[in-house]
C-alpha cells in the first residue's frame, strides 16, 4: 500500500515538474483575430474559463463548444489556434493543454473596443489664436492627445474629446490628434489654418492688398500723366502765344516803314 502510494505521489511530483505553466497577456481588438503563440501538434486541448473548446488528436481538430463552429480555427501545419471576430466577452484565461509535450499554457486576453479615427472642429477663433476640439466618438479606455511637432502638448486618458488652443505663431507647425488604447493607435493630421479658416482669411486679406496696390499705382500713374499732359499743353500754349506776338510785332514793323525821299 505504501509503495503504491509512493509511485502515486512520483507521478505527480513528476507531471508537475514536467508540466511549465507561461501566462501572458495578449491584447485584441474588437472583430480582428487574435492567434495563441504556443502550437499544439501533438495531442491536447484549447479551453477558456475551465471549459473545454476544442481539441486536438492525432492531426483531427475537434470543436467541443458549438459556438466556436466558425470562430476557433486550428492550422494543422503550424500548430496554432486562432480566435476571429473577437468580442468583448472572448476576454479571459485561455489554457492550451499539450499533452505530447506534457506543457500547460495559459493566455490572459483583453479585448478592447475599436478606436474610430478621432475628428477636429473648430470651437474659437481670435486673430492671436484658434482653439481645436478632437473628439472620439463611443470609444472607451480612450487616451486622447494632442502633438506639436513630435511632442505631447496635452493629454486625456479615458476622455472622449480634448481641447487645444493653438497661437498664431505655431500655426505653421504640424499638429495632430492621437487616439490610443492598449491595442489601437488612430492619428488624424490637422493643418490648423485649413481648420480654422486662416488661409482664405488671408487669401482674402492679400488679394485685398494687392488690389489696393494696384489701384495706388493706377491713380499715381494718372495723376503723372495728367500733370505731364497739362505742363506739355501749358508749355504749348505758352509757346504758341509768343509766336503769334512775334509775328504780330513784325506785321506791325512792316506796315510803318519810312519811305525815302527822292
């Protein structure tokens, strides 16, 4: 009774030591596919939350919860299940028993919502400043951050929306808004002065300027050549009246003569 007690507590000491027991934390994304990393080419099973999936023997896959009909894959090749279409309740502890290789694995999996790609409007404009509003819509465990250049100017952690305020001056800088969670990165680049409506402003303001430039130059040029016409036909003029008062003074000497005598 003794020994067969013994050869009893041998096989378990040894089935502990053999089995090594690697838990990780894997990160999905609501409606991707998420793919364990240990292969099970032998014989073994996949469960989640003590319940048996599916399972493996002899090159055949086995799906034991119906559920899984279409979601839990096997490749016979590699080894490797994969989970497609994840939900937010496919987050728990996952088990991969191989038995050919008297290994036990476990995966902690989070799945977290899609990030939607975040969105920037307007909310004040002055002539110094324009504040920009980026918002993400129905996303949770959503940090939220805005960049200047390549760093952070603020951040939000769980927000759906946050607010910059960008001066004139750094208008000509790149901005963009950020959307993170552990498993996604959505970015949206922002030209501030197309979002605040600076470059048709401006636009505007610098056709009205060379407008005026030209109008400037158009009566300068006018008011020249007026003058120019008025000093050429007063010079004119002027001329003219001499002439005609020479010729009157020699028609005038001509007439009175003295006549000599004979």
């Amino acid at each position: 009774m003794e020994s067969r007690l013994s050869l009893i507590f041998l096989f378990i000491v040894m089935r502990i030591s053999a089995a090594e027991v690697v838990k990780k934390n894997l990160i999905g994304t609501v409606g991707r596919t998420i793919t364990l990393p240990e292969p099970l080419l032998g014989k073994g099973y996949i469960s989640f939350g003590g319940k048996i999936l599916a399972s493996v023997r002899w090159g055949e896959f086995d799906i034991e919860e119906e559920i899984y009909t279409h979601r839990l894959h096997w490749n016979k090749t590699s080894g490797l299940f994969s989970l497609t279409n994840l939900q937010r309740n496919d987050s728990g502890i996952y088990t991969l028993d191989n038995k050919g290789q008297k290994m036990i694995s476990s995966y902690k999996l989070t799945v977290y919502d899609a990030i939607p790609t975040p969105s920037v409007i307007k909310s004040n404009v002055s002539s110094n400043s324009c504040s920009l509003m980026c918002s993400v819509d129905g996303a949770e465990e959503t940090t939220l951050s805005w960049y200047r250049d390549e760093k952070i100017v603020i951040q939000n952690n769980s927000a759906v929306s946050l607010s910059l305020t960008v001066l004139r001056q750094d208008y000509n800088s790149s901005h963009r808004c950020v959307a993170t969670n552990p498993a996604q990165e959505k970015t949206l680049e922002v030209d501030v002065k197309t979002s605040c409506g600076h470059n048709d402003t401006e636009s505007r303001d610098r056709h009205h300027t060379i407008l005026i430039g030209i109008m400037i130059h158009i009566v300068c040029g006018v008011v020249l050549l007026s003058g120019f016409i008025i000093t050429f036909m007063y010079k004119y003029q002027k001329m003219k009246s001499v002439r005609y008062t020479q010729t009157l003074n020699r028609s005038f000497h001509g007439s009175f003569q003295p006549v000599e005598a004979e």
